[in-house]
C-alpha cells in the first residue's frame, strides 16, 4: 500500500474520530452509549470503505510497467 493511500486513510478515521467527538460533546438525548458505540462503528467503517473505494492514491500511468518507455520506444 503506498504511503499516500495510508494517508488517505488515516484523514478519513481522524474525520470520522472528530465527528464522533461532535455529536458526543452535543450531548442529545437519543444518543445512549450503545448508540454512540454502534455510532462510532458505523463511522470507522464508512471512512474505511470510503477511503479505500473512493479514494485514489496513483496517477493516470499507474498500471504502467517499468519497461514501458522502451516499449512505446519501439512501437514509434
């Protein structure tokens, strides 16, 4: 996994620490530990899946192997 990929990572779950720490400090009346467990689940999850679906830490050459410069080299 390349590094930027894991930054990508670590902002989303520290997006989702904070809006948990929000909606904590609020103190609503319909918001029960277990809520706010289930809550912080749901959030680490979702900032996960987002980051590893969403998110894309390579250029548009990516999927190009190292030798293909020489290959479009040739091709010319």
């Amino acid at each position: 996994m390349c590094v930027q990929c894991m930054a990508s990572a670590m902002a989303a779950v520290g997006t989702a620490s904070g809006t948990r720490a929000f909606i904590a400090s609020r103190h609503f009346s319909w918001l029960t530990p277990r809520r706010l467990r289930a809550l912080t689940i749901v959030l680490l999850a979702g900032a996960l899946i987002a980051s590893a679906t969403l998110v894309s830490g390579s250029g548009p050459g990516s999927g190009q192997h190292v030798g293909s410069k020489a290959q479009s080299a040739e091709r010319r």
